[in-house]
C-alpha cells in the first residue's frame, strides 16, 4: 500500500502542474494585455519594489559600520587598513541645512563643529564605526544636545584697533599694512612668539612708523657669533679628552 502511494503521488503532482501551468499563462497573458507596459505585467499576489529614489553606487574604503560596530571592542581589525565596501547611498545624503555640521569626504564621516574656550572644536561621527544613515542621525542629534545644553559657544570675534591691522585667524598673527618707498608692504607678528597684545602692539608701531616702528629681525637664533670665540680644535680636545665646537665667553 505504502509503495503504491509513493508511485502515485508523483504522477498526482505532475498532473496538478499541467492543469495549474495553463490557468497561470492565461493570468500572466491577460495581465501584460490590460497593462500599457511590458515591464508593469505581474503575476497576482506578487509585489515587486522598485528603487525611484536619485542614487549612486559608492565604495566606502574604510567599512561601513552598524550598532555593532559602535562597541569599540567590535571595531574593523586593524584598524589602519581599510576595509572597502559598496553601498547604494542616495544622492542628496551628503547635503546639510547647518554650516556647523558638514561631511568630511576624506574620513567618510559627518563632523561637528562649535566653539569651547574660544577654540574651535570638532568630533567625528564616521560611517566605518555607525554606519549609512546612522552616522548623519547621530551628528545631528549630538548638535542638538551641545545646543540645548548651550555648550556650543561663540565664534571669537577680534576686532581692528586700526585700518590696516587686524588678526590673522589662520596664521594665529597680527597683520599690519602699510607704504614704504611708495610701495605698499605688510608684516606679521605671531601671536605664539610676542603675545597676543604683544604682537598686536607690534603692528601698530611698525604702521606708525614702518621704518624705526619695530627692531630690526635678524636671521639666525642661539648666541651671536660676536659673543663667542674659537676654542681648540677637534683633534687637540680629543686629546685633552674635553668637548669640541664654540664655548661661551
């Protein structure tokens, strides 16, 4: 009895198929005559999606990360080669409404800018470590946060004693301008090395008076050749076993 079945049931399915096989061209033909396109026929109860989106095809060279990978202990290993990986990202992904919060195409990742203790501060949110989306979510919401807790700061704001000095933010030095032999010519002077005031008192002198207004610069540092004087050579201070070069006066 059993043998029986197992020889009957195959030859059952055959026949099933036949009989569903015409019932299914006949809704698949009717189905591409009622549609204008070719491409729209579907079979019924079948649902095929469509990407209508603007997007392209990117390799992300150093990974793409997910809620995993945020667990430093889950990190891409070693972390100074890349990992490549391709993802469809959508075109207007890299757009931002805030000058603050921008995408840094260099470390495939969002960044964030404020200010704290008059510095400029930022703090990466790269999609090797939060992934895609997460990673442009995540920048925003920390923005949000330093925001409500008013931690951003404000753009340190220098302003000009006088027309033609001001403070270089880029080169951290005051600049001035000024005419000299009927031409005009203009000096800087580093913050780091006179001070802020410093080197803000510098170029206004040197305005002033652009040709006694500051000590000449010399070239060279150390001590002046004029305060030292030659000492014995190498090979007679190796031989009095002492050291060898200039000695102070």
């Amino acid at each position: 009895m059993l043998a029986g079945l197992l020889r009957w049931r195959p030859a059952a399915v055959a026949r099933t198929a036949r009989v569903q096989a015409p019932c299914a061209q006949r809704s698949f033909s009717e189905a591409s005559e009622t549609a204008g396109d070719p491409g729209d026929a579907l079979v019924p109860g079948v649902r095929v999606y469509r990407r209508r989106r603007a997007e392209h095809w990117r390799t992300f060279r150093w990974g793409i990360g997910s809620r995993f990978r945020t667990d430093s202990k889950n990190r891409f290993t070693p972390v100074h080669k890349p990992h490549p990986m391709n993802s469809v990202v959508r075109d207007d992904y890299y757009d931002s409404d805030h000058p603050d919060i921008v995408w840094n195409e260099l470390r495939e990742g969002w960044e964030v800018f404020w200010y704290e203790n008059s510095k400029r501060t930022a703090r990466p949110f790269p999609v090797k470590k939060f992934g895609l989306e997460r990673a442009k979510r995540e920048a925003f919401d920390f923005y949000r946060e330093m925001e409500a807790a008013g931690k951003l700061g404000q753009r340190p704001r220098v302003e000009s004693p006088q027309t033609g000095v001001f403070f270089d933010q880029r080169l951290q030095a005051w600049v001035s301008l000024f005419w000299r032999d009927q031409r005009p010519q203009s000096r800087c002077f580093s913050a780091a090395k006179y001070g802020f005031e410093g080197s803000k008192m510098l170029a206004m002198a040197k305005q002033t008076d652009p040709v006694n207004g500051v000590l000449a610069v010399q070239g060279g540092g150390g001590t002046p050749i004029i305060l030292k004087e030659k000492g014995l050579t190498a090979h007679e201070m190796r031989k009095k076993g002492g050291p060898t070069g200039m000695r102070y006066k």
